[in-house]
C-alpha cells in the first residue's frame, strides 16, 4: 500500500527529531548526577507548594514557606558553575 504524504512529514519530523538528539552530546557522570538532583528538588519543591496552597495552620505554613525557600537555595546552588562558586574554593 502507498503511503500518504502525512506518514512521510511524520517520518521526516521523526528523523530530524533523532538527529537533533544524537548531535548532543552526551553529558557526563556529574551532569547527569546535578540534573537527577536538581529534578528531585524540583518535584519536592512542587508538592511543598501545593501543600503551602491547602495548608490552614500558621505553623505548618510557615515550615513550608522555609522549605520552599530552601529547595529554592539548593536548586541556585546547583546551577551556580562549580568553578565560579566562592564558597567551594574556601572549603576545599
């Protein structure tokens, strides 16, 4: 059976889409380790705020509120380039 011109666009947008992934190059261990960690911060960040949204007690709103603010630290800090990050160089 011939196929339509809709399959051979699909076909085209898939191959271009392939392409355009494997000319990135892939990110190494420590990359790969930052993003699986930002991402994890990320997802509890989303359900701190949607607890933040239905919580009632001032306490327990403001013990989101910091949580928030922290995931929001921890995530900066893991954008921030190691080499330019001075607190690394004191540390170490």
């Amino acid at each position: 059976m011939a196929r339509g011109w809709e399959s051979k666009s699909i076909e085209a947008q898939q191959d271009a889409a392939a392409e355009r992934q494997n000319a990135r190059p892939a990110p190494g261990v420590e990359e790969a380790a930052r993003q699986a960690e930002r991402d994890i911060l990320a997802l509890a960040r989303t359900r701190a705020l949607a607890d933040l949204q239905r919580a009632c007690a001032a306490p327990h709103r403001a013990m989101l509120e910091q949580a928030i603010a922290d995931l929001d630290r921890r995530i900066a800090a893991l954008e921030k380039p190691r080499s330019q990050d001075p607190d690394s160089k004191a540390k170490g």
